[in-house]
C-alpha cells in the first residue's frame, strides 16, 4: 500500500509533512507507545477520498483518528506499518524509498526523473493531453513529482520547435521530398 514517490511539503527543517496513502477497510496501522511498545489497530471507517480522507481505527484501547492529508508526524503517530521511521527527515517514510532535496520527496531508491530527451516523441497529430498521458505511462515517476510539470512543458516546448523547423523547413525543399512512403 506504499505510494512509489509521496509528495511532501517542508515547512521547515525539521518538520516534514508526509501524507499517507487511502487504506481499505481492515487495513493495519500501528503506532508505538511511549515505552517503545508497538500497538495495532484495524481501520473500520474511511471517510473522504484519496487526496484527503479521515479514517476511524479500532485499537484496543478504543478508537483512533488518522488523518490522510499532509501532517506533521512524529515517532508515535499512527502509520502503515511497512513505514519506517526516517530520523534525518524526523518522520515516517515508505519502505525503499530516499528523500530527494532536489525535488522534495521520498522517491525509491533508484528512480531517476527522465529528461526531456528521455521522454517519448508525440505521434503525428498527437494531441499535447495524450501525449502528456502516454509520457506519464511510462515514467510512472511523473505521476506525483514536484518538477513533473516543467520537464513535461520543457519537452513539449523542444518538438514544438522542431515541429515548426521541419515545416519550415519543408516549404523550402521541392514538393517531389515531401511525400511519404508508404
């Protein structure tokens, strides 16, 4: 239930707002206790949708609040508990993941942002949304990453210019080299 790059929001240093990803119903969360102690709750009500939602935990001790959206999380808040506790960024991260300054959250180990050489070229007549969806398809890293949009809009820029220089460049080349094979 780990997300691959969850986006964070730094409001300063040494607070690190991490939002957790939708649980089901009768997911596990835990939590530690002051003594160190783990202690396990299910979740029995989801209120809200992806982005932000509110859930209800049924622990031993009765019932828990958990909320989805960006937070501030310290070493005794309530989490999934494949999250583990990150202390340099002073909170809970998904597992297999880094945190990345340059874009401001964790990322997995490994994944790299394609630059916009990297990304797919529009088919012919491809409208800029599809072509958006299909470069997001594969690079699920442009999915939920802070620098997404201006590599997107810096390489769409690129194949508009060399759109606009082939065409260009095209009236000036006798018609009998503009025709296609087929």
């Amino acid at each position: 239930m780990a997300a691959a790059a969850t986006p964070v929001t730094i409001t300063d240093i040494t607070a690190i707002a991490v939002s957790f990803p939708l649980p089901r119903l009768g997911d596990e969360f835990i939590s530690s206790t002051t003594g160190g102690k783990r202690v396990r709750a299910a979740v029995v009500s989801i209120e809200g949708g992806a982005q932000d939602w509110t859930a209800m935990l049924f622990t031993r001790r009765g019932h828990e609040v958990v909320v989805g959206s960006r937070e501030r999380k310290d070493s005794r808040s309530w989490r999934p508990p494949e999250w583990v506790w990150d202390p340099m960024c002073a909170t809970f991260k998904p597992p297999g993941t880094e945190w990345n300054m340059k874009a401001r959250c964790f990322m997995k180990k490994g994944d790299k942002l394609p630059g916009a050489e990297e990304l797919p070229p529009p088919d012919l007549g491809e409208a800029r949304g599809d072509w958006r969806a299909r470069a997001k398809q594969e690079f699920p890293i442009l999915l939920d990453h802070v620098e997404a949009e201006a590599i997107l809009e810096a390489a769409w820029a690129e194949f508009e210019v060399r759109l606009a220089s082939a065409r260009a460049s095209a009236r000036l080349r006798p018609e009998a080299d503009l025709v296609e094979p087929r």
